[in-house]
C-alpha cells in the first residue's frame, strides 16, 4: 500500500517539502496552526515568493480545478495522526531572542501536539535544523507520549534548501542524508525518496548526531568561504589589489574552487547567521567550544562588511555627513530570486544611511512589502529608475538579475551624480565608467 505523508509546519520548508512529496506521487496533508496560512495554501498561494512553488502547489492542492488533488491542508493534529504513515516535521528554529542559542520550542511543541495521537506505527521524521542532541532527546519523548510507544519511531532527514531554488533543490536534491535507528526507518525513507534516488542521488545514512551536525557543518563551511574572501578583500583595500581577479585565480584550484568567492557585504537569511550562532552555543554546551571559536570571527568579518559599506558610501560622496545626501539603494532581500529580507545586509546598509541623515530610496523587485514593515521610514521606489532620480550616489547590494541588465546611459540620465558602488561585485565596471559612471567595488580599489 503507498505510503502517506503528513508535513507539519507549511511555511518556507514545509510548504515546498508538501508540494514536492505529492509531485513525486504520494497522498499529503499539510498542517499548520495559523488559520491565515491554511487558507492561503488551499487556494494554492503561498505567503513568500520562491520561484515555481506556486504553480506546483496549485497543481495538487485539492479542490483547484485541474489539480491531482494528492495534497491537503488541516489544522487538526488527530486527522495528521489518523492519516500519515511517515510525519516530516518542519517548523522553524530561529535564534533564541539575546542569545546564541537555538529556539526549539516549534518543535518541542510538534512533537507534544502529535505524540499523543500516535495510536498506530509511524515514522516521525525532523527536517528543522537543531542542535546535535535535540534527536535522541526527541526519540525517547515521542515514545514515552505516544499511545504505540516504540513503534512510534523517529529519523532526522536535514533539509538543504536554497532560497530561489528550493523547488528543484527538494525534487532533485544534491544528496539526502537521513539519521535512523533501525532498518525499518531507513525502509520507508528510501520508499519516499525513491524517485530522487533513481535519478541518481545520493542516499547517506548515518546516527542521529551526524544527521543533525550535516546542516551546520555545511552552513558554517559556506559561511567560512565567503567570510574568508571578503577578509581579502580588506587586504586588498589596504595593499590595492583587485579581490575579483585574485578570486578568479584561487577558482582554477579544483581543492578551493570559483563558487562563493564574490566579496561584497557579506552574507545574511534566516538560516547561515543564526545556523552558525546557533553551532557555537551547542558546542559550548557539549564542552567543545575551542573546535568553533574561529566562527566568532567569520561572524565578526561578515557583521563588518555592512559598516565598511556605509564607509566606502560616506567617503565616495565627500567624507563628511550624510545630511541632505540623496542615496538609491538597489535591493532589500539578502539574495535574488526571494523575498525574504531577514537579516538582509542590504537594508542594513540602507538603514544605518537612514538613521545618520541620508535620504535613502530602496527599490527591490520581489522585496518591497517584507522591506516595508521591517524599514517603515526608508523611502521605496517602484522602479529602479524612479529609486535612482535624483540621487547622489546609487549603491547596488542584492545581486539580481534586474540589476545587471539595466541600461547605466539611461540612469545616468536621471541620477544627480553618476556614482555608483558595487556592495556585490556583479556589474561590469567597465560599461558603468563607460556610460560616465564613477564605479566603486569593494575590494577593488584601482579595478
């Protein structure tokens, strides 16, 4: 009989993971406690922008004309129960509010909430990024809470999911790592990931502490990667070296390779800061804090590329006072392809503008509404071109696509000063200074 498949949690992780498991076949029920959100997914919408997800949605969500109708939405923890044979729990597990740590109380509250109602065998498995040891704990609760006791078992499957490619990156991922204790558990994984496996992914299995330690580990490497680049871009404001071209030549070398090595502001999201924040707290915890002191500092580097920016901004437009200075800023979302502007480096920058006297215009083209409730006193455009008129200086700090293709003749147009900084490293100095631009980048002073 096929399996079927509860996702608990619909909000970034959990509504992709929903959609993905019924294109790959399986009967879903999603669950969620916020009524809003419920609604917004059975008429097959979802409350943040990430490309394809939306069409995937509508084309299984029950009562869509046209849908499979493999996927639904309850709010009832007995029906999740009743019906699911596996149950992915995928809640968020932000930073702890004045402290490092990680907030595991959505989780805790899951499983609380769904134990009870276990009367039948069932696999629950974690896809929420949790301090190692949060599993074995997690086991011996839901056994002891659950009616089946041990024949209700769990497994953590971390999720790796990229804002802007989340769709692609959970239908074809680029490995599958799930934390089992028995055969049984790593049975039924396989059966729901059949599909991805038989196109070719990997399939690693481990004990609860590696799976959980792969999400950090991971995170805390990318993080080590571009903090490591934007340290040599420093360097090389000091000694006047192009951090772009010695880049590119640490790129050719297979063991370093060229991805994440762009400098810029540095890196922000709902995940790498508060993942990275949340390793070193559980390391001082289990005793190990001396193995992760050196991502106190890929933290320190990362936090300083925002006031470096705001720096470089001042200096280029005089070296004295922001006051009754006008500044665009392109961009408001930590990355392209997303709407998410937590942490977002872009409005930080914006923001500490804002704050010492700068007229600051902020354009984005997915991020408007987030930016607004998060920024209410910066000014928004609803175009590039309208966010550029009469500025003084235009600072580029989200990499879209958008942004790279405008036309600098024609900002030039409607710029006050043609001066443009590159918080990004993604546009062309050479058709911006041709076009009269004065272009700036950081890392780059004589590019």
């Amino acid at each position: 009989m096929a399996l079927k498949i509860t996702v608990i949690g619909t909000g970034y992780l959990g509504a992709t993971h929903a959609a993905a498991m019924a294109e790959l076949g399986f009967e879903v029920l999603g669950l969620d406690v916020v009524p809003e959100k419920i609604e917004m997914l059975q008429r097959g919408e979802v409350p943040m922008y990430e490309p394809g997800l939306e069409e995937l949605l509508r084309k299984h969500v029950a009562g869509i004309e046209g849908s499979s109708g493999r996927l639904r939405f309850t709010m009832d923890f007995a029906e999740v129960a009743a019906f699911g044979d596996v149950h992915f729990v995928c809640v968020n597990t932000p930073q702890k509010h004045g402290e490092y740590a990680c907030d595991m109380s959505y989780v805790d509250s899951a499983f609380a909430q769904l134990a009870p109602h276990l009367t039948k065998p069932a696999l629950v498995v974690g896809k929420s990024t949790v301090p190692v040891g949060s599993a074995d704990r997690l086991a011996r609760e839901l056994s002891a809470a659950a009616p089946v006791g041990a024949e209700a078992q769990l497994a953590w499957n971390p999720e790796f999911l990229r804002e802007g490619f989340a769709v692609k990156d959970t239908l074809h991922p680029d490995r599958i790592v799930v934390g089992v204790r028995s055969a049984h558990a790593e049975k039924l994984l396989r059966e729901v990931y059949a599909g991805p496996v038989g196109e070719g992914s990997p399939f690693v299995v481990t004990d609860f502490p590696t799976s959980e330690l792969v999400k950090t580990a991971a995170n805390s490497f990318l993080a080590t990667k571009i903090s490591f680049i934007n340290a040599m871009a420093e360097v090389c404001e000091a000694a006047g070296g192009d951090v772009v071209k010695l880049a590119e030549a640490l790129g050719y070398d297979d063991r370093i390779g060229k991805k994440f090595l762009r400098a810029g502001i540095g890196f922000g999201g709902g995940c790498l800061p508060k993942d990275i924040r949340a390793f070193m707290a559980r390391a001082g915890e289990l005793g190990a804090d001396q193995a992760l002191t050196f991502l106190r500092e890929i933290d320190s580097i990362n936090m300083r590329r925002r006031g470096q920016m705001v720096e470089m901004a001042r200096e280029a437009l005089g070296g004295g006072s922001f006051l009754g200075k006008r500044v665009a800023v392109l961009g408001a979302t930590f990355k392209p392809d997303s709407d998410d502007v937590r942490d977002s480096p872009a409005l930080n920058v914006a923001g500490q503008i804002h704050l010492q006297g700068g007229q600051v215009t902020v354009y984005d083209p997915k991020g408007m509404v987030n930016a607004g409730r998060l920024f209410p006193t910066l000014a928004y455009a609803e175009t590039a071109v309208d966010a550029v008129r009469g500025a003084d200086a235009v600072l580029h700090l989200t990499e879209w696509r958008e942004f790279r293709e405008l036309d600098p003749a024609a900002l030039g147009e409607v710029a006050s000063n043609r001066l443009i900084l590159d918080g990004r490293n993604a546009l062309d100095p050479a058709v911006w200074r041709g076009a009269g631009w004065t272009y700036r980048a950081m890392g780059r002073p004589s590019a």
